[in-house]
C-alpha cells in the first residue's frame, strides 16, 4: 500500500515536471534573454558591427526594427550595426527600465516606452537623452504633437510610432441590415440615430464601451478638444464637456443601443470574439487597432470600412490622436551618437515612416509620406478594410489633436479603470458628474495639486 | 642534537595550516552558520533596512530627497483601506478554509474505509506544483463571463443565469480564495496527515472501549492532538494570505473593477512601479510588515505558545 502510494506521488510530479521541460525546449531559436518573449539578433555578423541593445513591450515592432537595420547596414557599410532585439511582456519590460533607470545600470541602447508610461520616465531627471539636434529639421513635416507628448522642458525624449489618429470602424453588413448608409453618419446626432436602427432591427448594439480601459471615452473628449490634463496642467477631468461625454455614452447603454465589451476592453480574447461574431456594429478606435482586427477578427474581412468619427459640433473635429510609442535613447548607452543617429534614421526618415505603414499598419507620424505612391501599394490592410484607407486619414489630418501628457496621467488612468467606470457602467451606483468629480479629488489628494 | 631539536620543536608548535584551521572547535561552529548569517545580511536585513529608509524619501533619479513622514501621512486613503479589507476578507476565508477542509479530508484519507486513497492523496496534491499564474489563466478562461463559459455552463445546468465573474465583488473574491485553496488543499492535508501518523492508536481504542462515537473521538482526541500542526498551518495561512498578489494579478493584472482584487502588496505594486513611487510603495510596505508582526504575535499569544511548561 505504502509503495504504490509513493510511486503515484512520484510519476504525477515526473509528469509535471517533463510537461514543464517540454514547454520550455519548444521555443527552438527564439529563446535567449530569461524572461523574453522573443528575441532576435538583427543585422550585421561583421566583426567590427557595433552592438546595440532593444527593448520592446511589442513583439510586432521588432519587425519593424529588422528592416530598418537591413537598410542602415546597405547605407553605411562602414559603420555596420548590430541590433539585439529583445520583446517582454508589458508591465515587465516597463518595470524593468525603471529599475535599470532608476540603479544606474542594465538599460538597453533603445526602449520603446508606451504612452500610458512614458510620464514615469520624465519624473525626476530624465535617464534618457534627448534627440532634439534630429527632431527640429524635420518637425514641419511631422504632426508635432506626436514629439510634444514624449517631451519635457523643451527636449525630445520619445520617437513617435504612429499618429493613432481616432477613426469609426463600421461593421457594413450589419449597417446594411439596419438599412443605414454609413456615409450619412455626420454628426453624433445621426450616430446615435443610426444605433437606435441597428438595436430595433439587428441583434447586434451599436457600439461596445470599455469599462476597464479607456479608449471607448479618452479620443472622444479629446475631439472636442477637451483632456484629462489641459495645456497649462490643471487637472480637468471633472469638466462640462468630460461629464457630458460620459452622460451621452451612458446613456447609449441605458438605452440599449450599446452595452459593455466583453472582457473589459477592445484587448480582451472575450471581445475579440464578440466582434468577430458580429456582436457590434461599430467602435472609436484609433488607426493602429487595424492589426488587432487582420490578426484577431478574421472573419470580419472586408466587411469593415473605415470612416471619420461622427462629430459632435457643426465645426467639430472628426479625429483625435491616441495612443503611442515613444522610442528612446538611454543615458546608459555605450554608443549615443550611433544609437541617437540610427533611432532618427529609423524613426525620422521618410522611408522610415513608409515602413511604419507597410510593416506594421500604422498610420505614420510622418504627414508629408501619406499622399505617397510607395503608401498606396496593396497591402493586408487594404484587402481587410477597403482601398480607401488613408482618403480618411487625409480628410481629417488638420483634426487630429493629440492627447496632453503629464506625470499624472497613471494616476488618473487607475482612476478611470477602477472607479469611474465602473461605478457608472456597471454598478450604476454614480451618475458620471458624480464619479468624475470624485475621482478629480482623488487625483488631487493623491497628486498633490 | 640538531635533528631532534627540530623535531621537538615541531611538535610544540605545529604548523599552521586550512585543514587545522577548519578543524578547531572555534572556526568550525561559525563557518557552519556563516551560509546562513550572510544570506540573513545580504538578503534580509539590508533590503529591511533600505526599504524602511526608502519609505521616508522621494525617490526620482538624481533627486531622491528625505521627505520625512509625508509618505506615511497619504497611506490612511480610502484605497489603502480598500486595499486592507479585501485582504483581511481573503486572509480569513482562506485560512478557516484551508484548515477545516485539510483536517476533514486528512482523517478520511488517513481511514481505512477509504478506497483508493493513494491515488486522492497524489490527485489533491497536484495542484501544489503547478504556477499560480499558469493555473489563474486556466481559472480565467473557465469562468469567462460569456454564457460559453465553463463555469457559466455548469451553473446554466443548475438553472442559474451566466455570473460575470470577473466584475462582481463576491465573484471577484470567490475567484481568488477558489484558487488559492484549490492550489494550497493538497499540501495542508499533508501536514495534518503527518500530524495524524503521531496521534497513537490506542487512545482511539481506549475511547472505543468507553464507547466513543466517531464524532467524539474527532473532537476529543483528533483535533487536541493536532494543536501544534494546525498553529502553524494557521500561521503560514496567514501569512500567505497577507501578502497574497499572484491570484488577484492573474485575474486582473493591475487594475479591477471598484478595486475588487486590490490586495496590500497589488497596491505597493502599483504605486511603486505602475506610478513610479517607490518611497510610498516602501510605506506601505512597512505597514503591511506592522500588520503581519501583530496579527501573528496575536495569534502566538491566542494559542498559548509562549506559555512555558505545556
């Protein structure tokens, strides 16, 4: 009896054991740095190639990276590169370089940095070094507020990745069925119309809200011009135009003509598939959500179109900037004057920002390349969306105002997530002045000021 | 004369030497402990104490600055006290789990009626291998909120509606304390069957003999005899229980709705890495450690393991 006990005890350990070596052999090449989703060494083998070190949150940027190397090494054969690339999860990676920051010692050459993020690296004195003898000649032809959110005191820090100018995805065979032609969506008057159809006569809503991220709410105050934070950084969360946006998309839910994402968020698997099956007719997102629908919502191909936001004024604008990359150079570099010249050639070139579209989807921070012929060739995100893609972009380029950065957006994004709306949406126990003013002075008691 | 001078020599002072030197009875005993005292050093105390010093400071780079107690001032915020009640929900719930169930299952494992009780004793004790965060991502899709979910399934069986398990308080707190007694069941059975392996067979007979039923010989013999094994699968449960992070991470990461999953040590995370506030984080962090030092004095005390001669 006591034998056979233990010879089952030690076969289910065996067997845990192996199935945990299984897993870990199977990742083949692409394992090296400990804890690193991904990892590749990109570029020359030449002995005298100068080896940089990359941090990603984003396994899809290293794509990126890869042809810009390639290319870099074709330019200047002389001063060859040799680029790590390594990809962490998200809070990881992040966490990481502000310890490596923080302790003077294990930050890479180039960081990418998200938005959400990037205020707690200019806390303090900023660890990473300004790129601005390469951003000021080419600032005209850039939508400079891109540059201003990774910025402070006048100097550069973050290379913007993308415009993330907000745009309307329709559903059109959804749209189609509740008898609505998406081009006679001007206003949110006719939005909110047009959803009314969808919900009476479809079993879709016509929109999903987020209730654990903020993308469903953040681009539409931003549209009509207001934010979190104003120019002069009074906090103003708690305002006219913020508590009215939120009445309006609360009354939407109220009214059953949208209902809440399944999962939380547009980056939930829940909500992934809820969209795939048709579950919504529509989102607000910006442009760079393009990848999520070719990789995740197969089905919906070529059933989506892209069009500007519905506007909430006659002169109101159809667009705003949101979300973003910032790509740094560290103040830990061996190699600043290369690692500075190759971020810049990436990031700050025309072909470069050609790339960011081909490569990646993304609409390039870049303006003067979106009329470009090389812009127009066929790609994934033209077969999925339509060929009209950047017509859109282009209507509504003077539109897209970009989201104010300070130190204190982490905090007000934790406020949002845990308590606003929750507390409207889902629990219904605040009105949104209510929930908006309270997590004001939590911001404030928490801030300071 | 010469050569025995030197050996004479020799002999009053040996010559000094590594082996000699590992072999006195005054070296030894500290190059025995020296493993242990330098890992206490190095990993323990200098982390207490420069966590302690970070808790007074404003920690930026190039501008940490000694900011005196106002870190300590922010903490009484109605987060922090979200933060403690839901940890305190959880340390009770777990621990009155996780040492009734273990107790029962340990006497019905450790019964001869039992069949097949080798094979419970592996099963339950599976669990305990794997990672938390591996199985909470299994647990997160088996109580997805759709109605396709595997637990919205199985109540829909029983004729309940679909529970969006995720976003509810009770839910929310189901999750965590299911899974952390599912992965912890396994290995506290083991402790009380060790416990149960010492309790002597006769005083069962001798109870029989006066006619003790089952439920008299539990309460009367079993449990008094398990004293010393449930204090201390008490004391560990609560301590668990207190600095528990993993199970509300993996069904939220760093924010919940209404803050249903905020723990004590999810809230240092937050604050010192998500809003880059290392000096409060710290604060809290000596807080929770106060916390954890009364309770489980308290508790010490409770149990009367400090009384001499029992």
């Amino acid at each position: 009896m006591k034998k056979s006990s233990l010879y089952i005890m030690l076969f289910s350990m065996l067997f845990v054991i192996l199935a945990a070596c299984g897993k870990g052999g199977g990742g083949g090449g692409s394992e090296g740095a400990e804890g690193a989703d991904k990892t590749a060494v990109i570029g020359s083998d030449a002995e005298d190639a100068t080896e940089l070190k990359f941090w990603t949150f984003q396994e899809v940027h290293i794509k990126f990276y890869e042809d810009a190397v390639k290319r870099w090494n074709e330019e200047f054969p002389d001063r060859p590169i040799k680029l790590k690339a390594e990809a962490y999860p998200y809070d990881n990676m992040h966490n990481n370089l502000l310890l490596a920051l923080q302790s003077g010692t294990g930050a890479p050459d180039i960081v990418d940095i998200e938005v959400g993020r990037f205020p707690n690296y200019l806390k303090g004195e900023p660890q990473l070094l300004p790129m601005n003898e390469y951003v000021e000649p080419v600032l005209d032809q850039f939508i400079e507020s891109r540059f201003d959110i990774y910025s402070k005191d006048g100097n550069y820090y973050g290379m913007p990745t993308h415009v993330g100018a907000t745009v309307a995805y329709y559903n059109k065979e959804i749209m189609d069925q509740a008898g609505v032609d998406i081009d006679s969506i001007v206003t949110w008057e006719d939005y909110v119309a047009a959803g009314k159809k969808v919900a009476e006569s479809t079993d879709s809503k016509m929109l999903a809200l987020e209730s654990m991220d903020w993308w469903s709410y953040w681009p539409l105050i931003k549209q009509q011009g207001s934010d979190f934070y104003d120019e002069n950084g009074e906090l103003t969360l708690a305002n006219e135009t913020n508590t009215k946006t939120l009445e309006s998309l609360n009354g939407l839910l109220k009214d059953g003509i949208a209902e809440l994402a399944p999962g939380g968020e547009y980056h939930a698997e829940e909500f992934y598939g809820y969209m795939n099956d048709g579950g919504a007719a529509s989102i607000l997102m910006p442009m760079w959500y393009m990848s999520r629908f070719t990789d995740y919502m197969p089905d919906l191909k070529g059933k989506m179109v892209i069009r500007p936001m519905p506007k909430w004024t006659e002169d109101g604008n159809r667009s705003a900037g949101a979300g973003g990359t910032g790509t740094a150079v560290t103040n830990q570099s061996e190699h600043p004057d290369l690692a500075k010249e190759f971020l810049a050639y990436a990031k700050l070139s025309e072909e470069g920002n050609i790339a960011l579209w081909e490569v990646l989807g993304f609409d390039p921070p870049m303006w003067t390349v979106w009329e470009s012929e090389a812009m127009k060739k066929d790609n994934i995100y033209y077969q999925y969306f339509g060929s009209d893609i950047f017509n859109t972009l282009v209507e509504v380029k003077d539109e897209i105002d970009s989201i104010n950065m300070n130190e204190n957006i982490p905090v007000v994004q934790e406020q949002l997530f845990t308590n606003v709306f929750n507390n409207v949406y889902r629990s219904q126990s605040q009105t949104p002045e209510e929930a908006l003013k309270e997590a004001a002075e939590a911001v404030k008691s928490n801030t300071g000021n | 004369m010469i050569g025995r001078t030197a050996a004479e020599s020799e002999i009053v002072k040996p010559k000094w030497s590594i082996k000699s030197f590992f072999l006195s009875k005054k070296v030894v005993p500290y190059v025995f402990v020296a493993p242990f005292i330098l890992s206490f050093l190095f990993l323990f105390l200098y982390p207490l104490v420069s966590g302690v010093v970070l808790s007074f400071q404003s920690v930026l780079p190039g501008q940490t600055t000694f900011i005196g107690l106002s870190n300590y001032e922010r903490i009484l915020n109605p987060t922090f006290f979200k933060a403690l009640s839901n940890t305190t929900i959880y340390v009770v719930l777990t621990t009155s789990l996780l040492t009734i169930f273990p107790i029962i299952l340990a006497v019905l494992l450790n019964s001869k009626f039992t069949r097949f009780a080798d094979l419970f004793r592996a099963a339950i004790f599976i669990p305990a291998l794997t990672s938390t965060i591996v199985a909470g991502v299994i647990f997160r899709l088996m109580f997805g909120e759709s109605e396709d979910g595997l637990a919205n399934t199985v109540i829909g069986f029983l004729g309940f509606d679909p529970v969006e398990w995720r976003f509810g308080a009770v839910s929310g707190m189901f999750l965590m304390v299911l899974l952390c007694s599912w992965k912890w069941l396994g290995v506290n059975i083991l402790y009380f069957m060790a416990g149960l392996a010492n309790v002597p067979k006769e005083l069962y007979e001798a109870a029989e003999m006066d006619g003790a039923g089952v439920f008299h010989k539990f309460r009367h013999i079993t449990i008094p005899l398990l004293k010393p094994i449930t204090i201390y699968v008490v004391t560990i449960s609560i301590i668990h229980g207190f600095r528990m992070y993993e199970e509300s991470y993996v069904f939220w990461q760093d924010s919940s709705p209404g803050n249903i999953g905020l723990t004590i040590v999810g809230y240092i995370y937050q604050q010192g890495f998500k809003m880059n506030d290392m000096g409060f984080g710290a604060a809290i962090g000596v807080v929770l450690m106060i916390i954890i030092f009364i309770i489980s004095i308290a508790q010490l005390v409770l149990f009367g393991t400090f009384k001499k001669g029992e």
